[in-house]
C-alpha cells in the first residue's frame, strides 16, 4: 500500500501532509480496518478568516495540532426524521432569525462558517494472518487472554460492518441520518442517552456505568476500575469485562459506556477511581482487557473520556494544555489500546485541549484518532459536551444526549444540521460517514439480531411498572467481584506476621467505614453523593445501585462467630475516647478509614467532585493514634478512591498491618476477611504512588476561575507523572507505584532477553527502518500497525516461591531508554501474574513489541527508535528490582 496523503484542518490555510519519500508496503492495523471511510479535512475555503491562538503550552520541541474551530450553526427550514422529535433551528446563546440566516454561537475561534469538503481517509489494510502472532478475529471471539502476545486483527470484522452499515444508511433521507446522529434529548428515553429508531433500524440504547448498569435493579455492582487495575492480572480484567457486558445486554443496553481510562494525573482528581492508574501501559492494559471481555458478549464498549479530563473542577470551564508527544505517550496510549481492541465508540470529554474544546478538537478527533489510531468506530459528546454544529466536521459523530442543556429543545445537530447539509456548509457525505459509523458499531457487535434484547428498565422512571420488568442479570458474577476484591487488596505492612489473622480471642472494629450505613441502606445517597458505613464506589455516574453490599462488620462477624472469637464494635469517628477504650485488652484492634471523591455535579463535606486535600475523612488519623495508644497489634484497613497521606501514624510501633482494600463493590467485606484470614494470599499491586507529602506528586489540583473564564492548565510535568517523577526527581515515596507485600516470599533468576523472529512477517522493510531509527510513514491507522505491535523481544526469567504458604506474585518489566531520548528513568512495560505453591518455580516470559521501545517524534510524526543502548530491570515494583539486562539491538 502507497503511503497515503492525507489533510488535517490546522485553521485556514495550513495542510499536514504525510512524507511520499516513505518506502511502498503494505501498512496494516490489526483493529480498525475496514472497507468503511475515515475522515480528512481540507482546509476551510479561501473566505474563512484565521483562528485565534490556541492558549499557551508547555515550551517542547513540540508541534501544537489542537485548531481553533468555527462554532456557528445556521437557521434554515426544521425538519424531521422518522422517530425523533424536530429540534427547532436555535441555540441558547442568541436570539432566533428567519430563513437561512445564521443563529450566532459565540466562535472562540473567530472563524467563519465556510463550506467544508469532504475526503474520506482510505482505510487501514489488514494483514495476512500469521498463526501465533496476527489472528483474524471479531469481537464475540476475542484472543484468549492467556495468550497476551497475540495481536487481534479485526479487519474482517470491521468490513463486514461496515458493508452492512453503508447499505443500510444508502435507504435513509437525510432526516434519517441526522436522526442517528442524535440523540432525543435528556429523559427523552428509557436509558440516559437514547438514539431514536430509524425505520426498521430499533435506534440505540447508551448506559453508564464503568462498573454495573447504573439505574437498573437485580444488577450487579462490581470493583472500580482501580481496584481492577490493582489486581494487575489480565484474566480479572477480562472476566470482569465479561460480566459486565453480560449484564449490560441482559438489560437491553447497546451502548455501555466505559471503560474510562483516563491517567490520575491529579492525586486529588474526582473520577480517578474510574479509571485504571497512573501509568499509560497499565492503563492501556486494563483498557484493552476490559474492551475485548465487554465487547465479547455482544455490547459495544465506550472508551472515555477522550481526552486530558484529569480533574473536575472547572472541567467544563478549563483547557488542558499538553505538548504534542506527552499526549502521545502518555493520555492517548490507553486510547490506541482500545482500538487495538476493536472499541465500537469513544466519548470526548468536556474540557478543552490546547485553547479548543475536545468535541470539536480536529487534532485530537481526526488527527490521532481517525487518523493516526485508524479508528473505525464512532466518536459521541460527553452529555452537553458538545459546543457547534461545526463539530461535525472536526470529528464528532454522535450528540449526546441530543439537547443543548438539559430539555432544552434545541440541539446543534439534528435540524441544525440538516440545515448545514441544506446550505452547503457540510457536505452530506460527512453525514454519511457519521451514521455509517454509528451502525457500523451496531452491526459489528451483532445487535442487529433479532434475539439481541430489547431495552427492559428505565433509568428516569425506575418505579414505572410499565417500563420496568425487573430482569435479573446477576447470574454468579457475586464470585467475579469477591475474586476482583480479594486481589485487589494490597498489603502495605505486615509486622512480626501481625497477619494473617489467626483465630484471635478478642477482636474489635473501630471506624464507621467498617459498618452498613446506619440510616438508609447501601443507596442511601443519589449516585452515591455521600457515605454513610463502608466506601465500596465512589460518586457520579460512573456508579450503580448495590443489590446487596457486604460491610466488613457482617463479614468479620460472620468469621468470628466460626472462630467463637469475642467480636466487638466503635462505629463513631470522632470520640477518640471512646475508640480508644473499646481498644484496650483486644488481640487485634482493625481500625477503618475512608476517602471519598466523584464527579463535580455533586459536593459530599465540601469536596466538589475533587478531593480537597489527600488526607483520611471523618477523623481517621486521630483515630487511628487513639486506637494505637491503646492497643499494640493496630490493624488499618483503607477504603480509599485514590492515595492519601499516611505519614500522621504509619510508622507508630503499635500499627502492625496496613491493608488498602480500595473500593471492592458488592462483595466488600467478603474479600477482605478472604486476605485477613489468609483465605487468599494478598497479591495486589499499586496503581499508583503514595507519596509523604501531597507536593511530593507532578502535579496539583488547579483552582480558581470565575464567570466564563477559561483556566489554562499546563501539563508542565510532560511524560514524568506519578512514579516517573518521584524516579526522576529522586523522591522517596511512602510505597511506590507497583509495591504490594506477601505472606510468602519470592526469588527472581536466569534472566535472558532474546529477538523474537519475524517468521512471516510481511513488514520487514518497517522493521528495518525503525531499527535504523527512520521515521515510519505517516498513514491511517500507522501508530495500530500491526508490525509496530506485534512481539519483538522475548524477556524470560524464573520465579520461585521460596515461602511457607502458596502465592501468587506479579513480576514486572521495567525499560530504561537510552538517555538521549529523554524518557523517565524507568517505564513499566510488562507484568504478568504467576501462581505458585511452596517451593515451586515457574518460568516466565514477556514479549516486548517496537511501540514498547518507541518514543513519539514530534518532527516526523511517528513512532521511532532513540539510538544508544536499552536496559530493563524484572522486579517486584517500580523501585524493587532483581534482574538486569540488555536488550539485543
């Protein structure tokens, strides 16, 4: 395949073209292929006045491809399509016109409405399989997930699809097609984004949430996504994927929305507890795990939210400004991850990228996207994330939920759109595409089936009868969620074997996180804005209802009772006193601590959405110093959405153990007695770093702004987020990125790192240039190739269980680049997850593929190899290395 030229809109009168001096091959994507189009964008016509500069960005080397866009709708005739309701041609911001005149959006670009043509992207060739490294697959038969070096090519997949989708959409007016871009607007449906039925086409369903089908009864509540990400096991991943796709399509859901994988940039940022860390690969692991189990069971998975929303506040009202090859390396990593994994859909986020809003953002949509990703699927607007009908060219496929502002009666598509087609301004090719997209998704999920189905609950209306049949799709998947838990659980401190727990006479739980909520039960709160008893989710809609929730006190009791242990209980958090006489005389005093945080739309004791501060709520360090004057075995157990500062009693003398249980769903108190006991062994690792101080991290929560001030957020700390900076700044954190104790202990050797042959290879041309350290061509789908992905370098070691008791241990793959490339010192690339009993060793292996040794180069735009010499570390954490060697090039 020729390289291939494409456009991308700058602002008027700025191409990028992609270099013709690359070598001819035939360039693949192994997930996003398809026969369907991709979008480019010439540039506006010559009578399109030059956009405003985007807001400032960190100093780097840099190239800045974030526009500023047009945001004007016109106001032509209304018209309607068949089921949806006609959105009247006007905006809230102006005063509505007659005709086709044009309805005034205030343009922060300051560029005028022009019309646009309209080039699709040829899209991403497939290769031919190779048994062992390319299999051609579909989402319903995703790579075993044993099989971690296979890379999926969902190119036939896509095609299909794609055929399907482009003839469907050849018998729709043009009212059709707008129709399924948008959405009927807020409660306008049974679910909380609802695109109306088109002909014989039944319209779609889009849900929340990351972790369960929110608003919907007889369903599961499972693990956040951090707790997934903590496990650092693939197979949870995928099973917990599995489970939630399952009961997404039990309830009549198309479109799930998650998973959300963006980076906890911010330790104090609401949603972090949504996403799966701080490191871009592990990231992109729980991403792509998640995707391939959701998607398997027939829903289409939602990646979000795309891209740089690291905090709440002000996250409408903020530009995230980011040089171009952070956003390669590290927020969109787990972006290509996903659509490695086939995802039928990405949301945009609310914030802005560079000076222009991320639902219009041409860089981010059509430039890494569509382009660069190959990204066959279709991008939707966070709900009243979108800002113009100009956003349709600059890459958004979907409005959700279709109104403006909530029940507004207005919507920047639906007539408005039709009315940009009508004038001229867009071409209706470009509806075309949006909608061949939308159902693409539908077809490739195998929703078109006539048993897929139908939509059974209703989000807005729970109690109407007539809406709700109260199907049930818990199924077992109560066992997925303890499993999830349990190995989520991470063990920080364990002194003098202080657990596990032995059978002790007297135990005593100090702390309200360790109980039911007193007052309401598990649901007490709306989208879980409050905590009232044990943390097991955060809040927003990145939640679900508990059916049941298992407290530790009923779980601990239930295991005392067994034991005939003397059980007791001091649920309040601010009578020190107290708290500390119920400790006196006890074997073990387990002491509970908590720290919430969610989305901005609600404020719990002051926190708006963001955590204030990174300290444990309700009292917890005055409660645990009284607990530990009083008692010398002071067992802490932390239910917490993202770090918090331990220093105020971590190394009192009396505080033997700490557990971090995070936040385990349904099955909260279940897992934790499993690790307490020693049921399971702990084998969780950190997804982040806890630091000593709060200004220990990268990066803070940014504050201020008034009116409709935008607040620039500069990502000055670039690629060194998290343990990146506290490597390379030389901070000692409390525990790092990665650390996790054992009941038993493990020995790591015979390190050896090999190349991995090529076999059948068709790229071979690719390959030799990247080792040369050429850029590669700059084609759809090029940072997806499956050359790039596919193992290069083989890493094998042994792992030995040298304890008492069976274990499980999670090696991990560090690189250090060469330092000419200006890479962290350390960068995690590789971990898996070995089983073992006393004794036993096992042999290890984990590949390394070409992208894993890349750096994005701003000046070629593509993924290139530094020169110099590579190294990786094997170990058990960021900063617990065993083995060293170098890697062959």
């Amino acid at each position: 395949m020729q390289p291939l030229v494409f456009l991308v809109l700058l602002g008027a009168g700025h191409t990028l073209a992609a270099s013709s001096s690359s070598p001819s091959s035939s360039y693949s994507s192994h997930s996003s292929s398809s026969s369907g189009p991709s979008l480019s964008f010439p540039t506006p016509s010559s009578s399109s006045s030059s956009g405003s500069s985007p807001a400032s960005s960190p100093s780097s080397s840099a190239t800045s491809y974030s526009p500023s866009v047009p945001t004007s709708s016109p106001a032509s005739s209304t018209s309607s399509g068949s089921g949806t309701p006609s959105f009247p041609l006007s905006s809230p911001h102006s005063s509505s016109t007659s005709g086709s005149d044009v309805h005034s959006q205030p343009p922060p670009s300051g560029i005028s409405v022009s019309s646009y043509p309209f080039v699709p992207f040829p899209s991403p060739s497939s290769e031919p399989p190779i048994p062992g490294v390319y299999p051609l697959t579909s989402p319903s038969t995703p790579p075993p997930v044993d099989s971690p070096a296979l890379v999926p090519d969902f190119a036939p997949a896509w095609t299909n699809a794609y055929a399907k989708a482009k003839a469907k959409v050849a018998t729709f007016t043009l009212e059709q097609k707008v129709n399924v871009t948008t959405g009927v607007g807020w409660e306008g449906g049974r679910c909380v984004g609802n695109i109306p039925s088109v002909g014989d086409f039944p319209g779609l369903c889009l849900e929340d949430s990351p972790l369960g089908v929110r608003f919907a009864d007889f369903a599961t509540a499972f693990p956040a996504a951090i707790n997934a990400a903590t496990t650092w096991k693939r197979s949870l991943f995928r099973a917990r994927g599995v489970a939630m796709g399952k009961e997404h399509v039990g309830k009549g859901v198309n479109i799930a929305l998650g998973p959300m994988m963006n980076m906890g940039r911010i330790a104090q940022g609401g949603r972090n507890w949504e996403g799966f860390g701080a490191d871009p690969f592990l990231a992109g692991v729980g991403a792509y795990e998640t995707i391939l189990g959701m998607q398997s069971t027939g829903v289409q998975a939602c990646a979000k939210h795309y891209i740089n929303n690291e905090q709440e506040h002000k996250r409408t009202q903020s530009s995230s400004n980011v040089d171009d090859r952070t956003q390669h390396e590290i927020y969109a990593a787990p972006f290509l991850r996903s659509v490695m994994a086939g995802v039928a859909s990405v949301m945009c986020s609310y914030n802005l990228v560079d000076g222009t809003y991320a639902c219009e953002n041409n860089s981010t949509l059509n430039g890494i996207l569509k382009s660069e990703f190959g990204f066959q699927g279709f991008v939707m607007s966070d709900w009243s994330a979108q800002h113009s009908t100009i956003s349709a060219i600059t890459g958004l496929d979907m409005t959700m939920p279709g109104d403006i502002t909530f029940n507004s009666g207005t919507s920047y598509f639906g007539a408005n759109l039709t009315a940009y087609v009508q004038n001229g301004t867009i071409p209706e090719a470009r509806v075309d595409d949006m909608a061949t997209r939308i159902l693409a998704g539908w077809y490739l999920l195998g929703q078109d089936s006539p048993s897929y189905p139908h939509t059974n609950f209703n989000a807005f209306q729970p109690l109407d009868e007539a809406t709700n049949e109260h199907i049930d799709v818990q199924d077992d998947h109560d066992k997925v969620v303890r499993e999830v838990g349990t190995a989520s659980t991470v063990l920080l401190k364990n002194v003098d074997g202080a657990l596990p727990l032995k059978k002790p006479r007297k135990l005593v739980l100090v702390g309200s996180d360790a109980g039911p909520a007193h007052v309401a039960g598990p649901n007490e709160f709306s989208d879980q804005g409050g905590v009232d008893g044990i943390l097991a989710m955060g809040w927003g809609s990145g939640t679900a209802w508990f059916t049941y929730l298992i407290s530790p006190y009923e779980a601990l009791q239930a295991r005392a009772r067994k034991d005939h242990t003397s059980f007791s209980w001091f649920f309040n958090d601010f009578d020190l006193v107290g708290a500390g006489t119920a400790a006196i005389q006890k074997d073990a005093a387990i002491v509970f601590l908590q720290s919430d945080s969610g989305e901005d739309y609600i404020t719990v004791d002051g926190n708006e959405g963001d955590r204030n501060n990174l300290t444990a709520w309700h009292n917890g360090d005055a409660l645990v110093k009284a607990v530990a004057a009083q008692n010398n075995n002071t067992i802490v157990v932390v239910n917490s959405v993202g770090p918090i500062i331990l220093e105020p009693w971590i190394d009192h003398p009396n505080v033997t153990a700490v557990v971090w249980a995070g936040l385990g769903g349904t099955e909260t108190g279940n897992a934790l007695v499993d690790i307490l006991y020693g049921a399971v062994n702990p084998s969780g690792r950190l997804p982040y770093t806890i630091a000593k101080s709060p200004s220990d991290y990268s990066a803070q929560l940014v504050i201020g702004g008034s009116g409709e001030e935008i607040v620039n957020i500069t990502y000055s700390d670039g690629l060194f987020i998290d343990y990146r900076h506290f490597d390379a700044a030389n901070i000692a954190p409390r525990y790092e990125f990665g650390f996790g104790l054992s009941y038993t202990t493990f020995k790591y050797y015979g390190l050896s790192i090999s190349n991995v042959p090529s076999g059948q290879d068709q790229d071979r041309s690719l390959e030799a240039n990247w080792a040369a350290g050429k850029p590669s061509p700059q084609v759809v789908g090029a940072s997806t190739a499956l050359w790039l992905h596919r193992p290069a370098f083989s890493v094998r070691f042994t792992v030995k269980n040298t304890g008492a008791v069976a274990g499980t241990e999670i090696p991990q793959v560090y690189l250090h680049f060469p330092a000419r490339a200006g890479e962290p010192p350390s960068v995690l690339r590789g971990f898996t997850d070995v089983d073992l009993q006393p004794g036993q060793a096992q042999s290890v292996t984990i590949t390394l593929s070409r992208y894993d040794l890349s750096i994005w180069d701003v000046v070629s735009q593509s993924w290139i190899r530094p020169s110099g010499t590579y190294s990786l570390s094997v170990g058990a954490s960021s900063r617990d290395f065993r083995l060293k060697g170098t890697i062959p090039l």
